[in-house]
C-alpha cells in the first residue's frame, strides 16, 4: 500500500485502538463531519489549502486528490563528506551547518556489532547532535532496543522512573507493547490526526531528563510530517550579552502538560538557565516554552522583569540559523541529544498518516543525568 493509498484508509493504524475509549472520543469530530480544528496546526493547514470549506470528507478528499499526483523520485545534487569506518563505506549528509547529520551505508542491524562504529556514530552524534540513518525498514522493534543499549540504558516511555506518566488523555500512550513496555507508539490517521508541534526537549519536567530520544519511522506522508530539530547551542550563543549575564545563575520552572500526569499528578522540575553539556562542556540555553513558563520562585523576579527575558529567549526558538528538518521515510531512525536540542513535528500532513516507535536513552554515568551549569567551562561573554 503507498501513503497515498494508506491515507484514505480508515482503520487505525493498530487493533489497540479500536476500543480505546481516547480514540474513540476524538472520533466525534469526524462522524460529525467537522474539518480538524483549525486552532491547530494540522487544522490550520488543511484550512489554508483549501479555504472555506466546511465538510471534513470533502476537505479530506480535495486534499488527497492534489496529492494524488506526487510521486517519487530524486534529482539535484547532495553533497556529502565520503568515510571509511571499519571497512564500511558511509556518506554523511549535512542537513545544516551546525546541527543534523543523515548517515547513508549503515546497516543498524548488523554494522554495531564492531564497537569502533559505535564510537565512531557517538563522536559524531556528539559534535552534530542529530544523527538519522536511511533505509532501517527490516530494523525490529527489538533491535531498536539493542541499537539503544549501545549508546546508554534503555528508559521507561519518559525516561526515568521517577515519574511515569499513565495519563488517559495522551493519544501516545494508548498503544502497549508487552514485549517491549519502554516503547512509546506515536499514531496519526485521517480520523485522529495527532503530532507534537511545538518546540521542546523530551520530559525536561523529569528531574533527570533522558539523555537522548531515538525515533523510527514506519509509515510516513508523503509530503508533510517532517521533523525540525534547534540547536540549543547556537541558542545560547544567539541571546544578547546583557541577557547571558543575566540568567546565567538562573534556573527555570518545567512543568509537564496534562499528558504527562501519573495519577492526575502534573510533573514539575526545576533546571538551569544555562545547561553544561556533560560531555563536551559547551553551553546550551535549556529553556523551552514548550514546559517552561517562569524562572524559579528563589530569584524573587516579578512577571514584569521575566517577560521579556523569555520573550528574548523565546525568539531564539526555531530560527532557521539553528535548525534542521528533516524528512521522514518508512524505515528513517533519528537519535538526537535531548541534552541540547529542542525539537517539533511539523503538524502539516493531514489527512495523511504518520506512525512513529520511540524509545529514550539514558546515561551509562548516572552522575551526568541531572542537568547543571559549571561557568568554568565558558568563554567570557563578549
């Protein structure tokens, strides 16, 4: 079945949902007729291809038929740095000068075997801090495990134990693997369309946020549905000298939203400003407005004095200086350091459909899982 065809396909993308009562609910909006809501991005979209249109179906269907007519193909020039791991031949294709890697000629199934590609994958994941890998279709579930167990612990769907989300009202939580708990299943159909647009770090409201995320596509838009990832890095970087030295002592409030409660407790933690990145010492800004709202209540700011500090941090999030995108295809796995990149799904391909395996990494060194500052590590701020 291509994507186009999986499109018009209105069975859930897993016998799971059939009966999930979440899914259920957010079925009304469809038998009802009524197009996605238009105060999200996916609705917002769909609205703007085809304005004033009132019916869903008629929405859905002048969409897929100017779709209809894409089809696959490469053409244009790709450039590469051509290397020689271990006897395996790689092409590494930058997505964009500072962040974002596509590592072409890795097989994740059989190449990690030799630990010198893994350090080699490592070294690289360090200094670009998003690596993705091409053509992982044959890739299981379980050897997405032992992919993970290479680089670090293996997490829960959120990370830690210390807060394991079990809410009712987040669609990503609906699906079980009893063979693999820690996976977390990502779906999006034409009947429940569903995407994180918004930037953020992975459950930075833990108080050991996971170190890194790995993501695996299994079945992709044909257009739509990328994910662009900011480099926290060029973040810090970016904020004006008076604003560096103000927060640099600071720390920030994350608050988890109402799909990440346990037990109908909302998670909260309290991190830097600015985070020490553990492993190579850089600084990164680690505040993102995905969770985090506020500075913490032992700086005695009012909202006056805060607004337009995160405002300033605010408008560092997303700017194209920073940020990659990348497309998705069945079979593409992304692992990206969620120590220093923020990331949002492009909610943009309905009707179409998405469905995604994640699974989040932690740190072999429990000492570096709790995120702080260490100034030593800086430049003075010119």
């Amino acid at each position: 079945m291509s994507s186009l065809d999986a499109a018009s396909d209105q069975t859930p993308q897993d016998p799971q949902l059939l009966e999930n009562p979440l899914y259920a609910k957010r079925t009304e909006r469809a038998r009802a007729d009524k197009p996605p809501s238009r105060s999200t991005p996916l609705g917002a979209v769909a609205a703007s291809r085809f304005p004033n249109t009132t019916s869903r179906k008629v929405l859905e269907q002048h969409i897929l038929d100017e779709d209809e007519a894409l089809v696959a193909g490469s053409f244009g020039t790709v450039w590469y740095k051509p290397v020689n791991v271990k006897g395996i031949d790689l092409k590494l294709e930058p997505l964009q000068p500072s962040i974002g890697t596509v590592v072409h000629g890795l097989d994740l199934a059989r190449d990690l075997d030799d630990p010198d590609v893994v350090a080699f994958i490592r070294q690289l994941w360090l200094e670009r801090h998003v690596v993705a890998f091409r053509n992982q279709s044959h890739v299981t579930r379980e050897q997405m495990v032992s992919f993970v167990e290479h680089f670090g612990e293996v997490g829960m769907p959120f990370g830690e134990k210390d807060h394991v989300p079990n809410s009712p009202y987040d669609l990503n939580q609906q699906i079980k693997d009893n063979e693999i708990p820690n996976m977390l299943v990502l779906p999006s159909d034409s009947t429940v369309p569903n995407a994180a647009s918004g930037w953020h770090a992975d459950a930075t409201w833990q108080r050991k946020p996971p170190m890194a995320s790995v993501l695996m596509c299994r079945e992709a838009p044909p257009i739509g549905g990328d994910t662009c990832f900011c480099d926290c890095f060029g973040m810090w970087e970016g904020l004006s000298k008076q604003t560096k030295e103000k927060v640099a002592n600071l720390r920030a409030v994350h608050i988890g939203g109402v799909g990440h409660q346990q037990d109908g407790k909302t998670p909260v933690s309290v991190h830097p400003v600015a985070r020490t990145h553990p492993e190579t010492g850089q600084t990164s800004l680690y505040v993102q407005q995905g969770f985090v709202r506020r500075f913490a209540d032992e700086h005695n700011m009012s909202e006056d004095e805060q607004r337009p500090i995160l405002l300033e941090m605010k408008l560092q999030e997303g700017r194209p200086e920073y940020t990659c995108r990348l497309k998705w295809e069945p079979g593409t796995l992304a692992m990206w350091d969620n120590r220093c990149v923020l990331h949002s799904a492009s909610g943009d391909f309905w009707p179409h459909r998405r469905f995604m395996e994640r699974l989040t990494i932690l740190d072999f060194d429990e000492d570096r899982r709790v995120p702080y500052y260490d100034p030593s590590h800086e430049l003075p701020i010119d």
